[in-house]
C-alpha cells in the first residue's frame, strides 16, 4: 500500500475512534497525542510528495489535532459534526 493510503486508513479509524471517545465519557483515550502523531506524519507526507491528496491529509490531520486540543470547551454533538467535516478536506484542495 501507498503511504498515503495507509495515512487516509488511519485518519479514518481516528475519527471513529474520536467520536466513541467523545460519546461516551468513561472512555479515555489519547485523542491528543495520536492526533499530534498523525499530524506530524502527514505534514512530513506532504513535504516529501507535495502532492495535493497529502495537503488534503494534512489539513485533515490538523482539524483533527484542532478539536482534541479543544474538544472539553465544545459540546459532542458539534465535535462529531466538526470531525465528520475535517474529512472533507480534499474539496478544499480540488475546489476549482
């Protein structure tokens, strides 16, 4: 598999992850340090390829980093909004 494949996997997987966290309080989970992680893999896939499906990842990757960060001042029902809507990055990128 691509790198960027495996990357969209894993974005995908913490968005579901995100928002069972999110939905049900006793699950604790390390939203913010896997998104950091995830973060810093997709800037470093986009710099190695500029290729717009990594800028796509990477502005998706930094959503997400955005509402961990944020997540306890922002009600559930908006953060599964907002991170349903982080993954639809890539039309920011083809939007012509």
């Amino acid at each position: 598999l691509r790198p960027g494949a495996i990357l969209f996997a894993l974005l995908c997987w913490w968005n579901c992850v995100a928002i069972d966290t999110w939905e049900s309080p006793a699950a604790k989970r390390p939203l913010l340090q896997t998104a950091a992680i995830l973060t810093c893999a997709a800037m470093a896939l986009f710099a190695w390829t500029h290729r717009p499906v990594a800028l796509a990842e990477a502005i998706t990757a930094a959503g997400f980093l955005l509402l961990a960060a944020r997540a306890h001042r922002l009600s559930p029902n908006l953060l599964r909004v907002a991170v349903d809507c982080c993954l639809l990055s890539p039309l920011l990128v083809h939007v012509r």
